[in-house]
C-alpha cells in the first residue's frame, strides 16, 4: 500500500532540506564533480550518435576525448595566451577610459560639476560606488578563481570525471529509473523527459549560440581595428545565455573602448595613430557589429538552435542565477539553469493538476457536466 501523501510530502521535504545543506556544506568540494557531470551531460547525445554508427561506450568516450584533447591544446597554444593578455590590457585601460569619459563630461557639461552642487554629490557618490564595488568584484573573482577553479581542478579532477560519468551515463539513467518509486514512476519519466528537453534546447542551444556569437564578434571586432577585440568578444559571447544582456553589455563596452580609440584620432600610413580626428566610420562599424549580431540572434540563431518552447523566461532565469548565487555562491550558479528548468516544469504541471482538480472546477462545473451528459443520454434515448 502506498505512503499517505502527507508523509511523502514529509519525506520529500526533508530530502529537499539535506540536498540543499550538503550544497552549502559542501559545494567547493562538489563543484569538479558537477562540472564533470555538466560536461557528460552535454557530450552525452554525440556519445550516443557514435553508439550508432557502430562504435562501443567505450570507444565513443575514447574519439571524444581525444578529440576534446586535441581542441583543447589548439586553443591553448593559438588563443589563450592572447585572450588573457588582452584581458589584463584591457583592466589597465578602462580605469583611463573611464577617467577620460568623466573629463569629456566636464568640457562639455561643467553645470553638472559645480561645487556643492546636487548633481555634484549624486555623480561623486555614484562614481566611488563605482570604483568600490568594481574592486571588491575583481578580488572576489580573482580569490574563487584560485581557490576553486585552479590548475588540478580544470586539468585533472573535470576531465576524469566525464570520461567516467560519460561512460556509465546511459547505466546511470536506468539505475535510477529502477529506483522510482513504483506509483510515481510514469509521471517522474514524463517530469524527467520534459526536464531534459529543457535543459538539452537551453543549454546545449545556447552554447552554441553563445560560441557563435562570441566567435562573431570577436573576429568582426579584430577585423574593425578596435583593441582588445578578442576580449570584448569573448565576454560579450559569453553573457550571451541571458537574453539581451550579451548584446547590450558587449556593445556598450566595445562602442565605449571604440569612442576612447578613434575620438579624435586616425590612423595614419605608418599604422601609427594621429592626432587629425574623429573616426566615426570605425565606430559606426563597431555598432553596427553589435545590432548585425543582435539581429542575427533574435531572428535565426536562438528559434533554430534553442527553439520557443524553452520556457526560461530571461526574468526567472535572472532571479534564479541571483539566488543561488548568493545562497550556494560559484557552485550555485553552476546548478541554477538546470533547478530553474525543473522547477519550471514542475510548475507548469502543478498548474496542469490544478485545472483538472475539483479544487479549480468546483462541484458546479461538474454538475453542469453531469446535466449535459444526462440530458444527451435522454436525447439518445
């Protein structure tokens, strides 16, 4: 006989609780671990196809890894060193960038500097926030960036963690598939079912995309002349798995970074740069870089790739990566798309029980139901 449900939900909650204090307990010591198991779920679908054209679980995971070896020592030798020497360049200069902007700000409009003033204190308030919270930023990234993410982590504790994860992954699935709960088990396949395909349209969707547009702007941008072209790409890219955000933070970086390197100069023969004037055709270049991108994204990237029915909205998708970030910190935001996914289709089908419920319908629908079929029975007869 089956538990009550008042003590499965019992049981249920008390799972929930432990499953989220060994993610705050523990979640530095997890995060290799998700990663793998990120990774194996990504590369799970190409294991597959090669399952069927006639290649072992064992050799699938072998040519990928090769492959993904293979890849990672071209970007490593090619791109790597250039993208991280950009980055640094690029921290130099935008404390400059910044400080020019402020001195174009107070030719042009001096009202807005007079002492004493309000917009005076509202600006230099504004400004210190700016330059407290950019510094304590960078040293929070820096600090988890060598406490968690360094070289044993990345290059030996990820990788053996696929390969193994990717090997027994389709024994994994129907190891847990055995383990549902007898009576709950078809509608935990239909929640698991709907939750991969979330997950597969969003994440492996917008990887891609992400990877295309990143690869978009940052040739475009080295093409253009602009500085530090890889590096703006590279973030830009990035940020793009949040809708809108990519383009609009990228484009205001690189239009910022264009406006600091072609106002008032051009270059000259010697590839030299002069003082004659305003480039504005490389700016308009730079902007038009990002509006193609966007374009580009909304219109054929995104409906191909991730397709509509996602069910991610850029808001709960924001509200979730906020959250566990500050709840479960770099690992928090690591799991944050995935519990987002399934709470949403969780939700979706609570709603669906609910409009199928008496407590939605009440007993006047059914009535009102059971009169019509009265009444046809009595026309039939």
């Amino acid at each position: 006989m089956a538990l009550p449900a008042r003590k499965q939900l019992k049981y249920w909650s008390v799972a929930a609780i432990g499953f989220a204090v060994v993610m705050w307990a523990l979640g530095n010591v997890l995060l290799p671990f998700i990663l793998g198991g990120a990774i194996a779920y990504m590369i799970d679908p190409l294991a597959d196809r090669l399952e069927r054209a006639g290649f072992s679980r064992e050799g699938a995971t072998a040519v990928i890894t090769v492959g993904a070896v293979l890849t990672f020592l071209i970007l490593l030798l090619l791109i790597v060193p250039m993208l991280v020497n950009q980055m640094i360049d690029l921290m130099q200069t935008l404390p400059q960038a910044l400080s020019n902007l402020r001195d174009f700000a107070h030719e042009r409009f001096p009202d807005l500097f007079e002492e004493n003033s309000r917009a005076q204190e509202v600006l230099s308030g504004l400004w210190k926030t700016l330059q407290d919270k950019s510094v304590s930023l960078l040293q929070t990234f820096v600090g988890s960036a060598l406490s968690l993410l360094n070289v044993v982590v990345l290059l030996v504790i990820v990788p053996v963690v696929s390969v193994y994860l990717l090997v027994d992954w389709d024994r994994m699935v129907a190891r847990i598939d055995e383990l549902l709960p007898r009576d709950h088990a078809p509608v935990v396949r239909r929640l698991a079912r709907e939750i991969d395909a979330v997950l597969s349209s969003f994440i492996r969707g917008m990887g891609t995309v992400c990877l295309i547009l990143g690869s978009y702007y940052a040739v475009a941008l080295m093409l253009v002349g602009l500085n530090f072209g890889l590096a703006v790409g590279f973030v830009a890219g990035l940020v793009t798995f949040i809708p809108y955000l990519g383009a609009i933070f990228g484009g205001v970086l690189a239009i910022g970074l264009a406006l600091f390197q072609f106002w008032g100069a051009l270059e000259g023969a010697d590839g030299e740069m002069i003082r004659q004037g305003t480039d504005w055709l490389r700016i308009a270049l730079v902007a038009g870089i990002f509006a193609i991108g966007q374009f580009v994204e909304g219109n054929f990237l995104t409906p191909k790739l991730v397709g509509n029915s996602v069910g991610l909205h850029p808001v709960w998708l924001l509200l979730a990566l906020s959250v566990f970030g500050a709840l479960f910190g770099f690992v928090g935001m690591l799991i944050a798309v995935p519990v987002a996914a399934a709470i949403g289709v969780v939700a979706r089908f609570a709603v669906e029980q609910y409009l199928n419920s008496r407590l939605y319908q009440g007993l006047s629908h059914r009535d009102a139901s059971s009169l019509s079929a009265d009444a046809a029975q009595d026309r039939a007869e």
